[in-house]
C-alpha cells in the first residue's frame, strides 16, 4: 500500500516538472509580444540580448502613448 502512494506521488510530481518545462517554452521574456499588430510602432537603436532564449531583442514604441514592445530581432510589427 505504501508502494503505490510513493508511485502515485512521483508520478503526480513528474508530470508537474514536464508541465513546467513545457510551460517555459510558450513564456514570453522581457514582456515580450506574442501578437502586436500596430504598424505605427517606431524602431528604437535599443537592442539587447535576451540572457535566457539567447535571441536578440530590438525595442519598439508605440508614439501614441510610450508603451515599449519587445520583439525579436527582424521581426516586424504587423508581420507576427
């Protein structure tokens, strides 16, 4: 009996570890845009790399109301 609920409790745990692990890929870094379509974003000369998807980042504004919006390099807003 004691068996089965160590079985039943590493499994509950392994499948947690293999959820977080697949969680981590569709997260988005630095507040990055999934989809952003405004094609009045203006190119900053600011770009960075991102430490943990190793991407480079270039940062965008939007001139209406200052809201930055990052996104990886060569990728265009209104293209996503």
């Amino acid at each position: 009996m004691l068996g089965i609920l160590f079985l039943v409790i590493f499994l509950s745990l392994f499948v947690a570890v293999i959820g977080v692990v697949i969680y981590s890929f569709f997260r988005k870094r630095h507040g990055e845009e999934s989809v952003y379509i405004n094609s009045n974003l203006i190119k900053t000369a600011e770009v960075f790399r991102d430490p943990s998807t190793n991407r480079l980042m270039r940062v965008w504004v939007n001139p209406s109301n200052g809201k930055r919006v990052y996104l990886a390099e060569g990728q265009l807003p209104g293209n996503i």
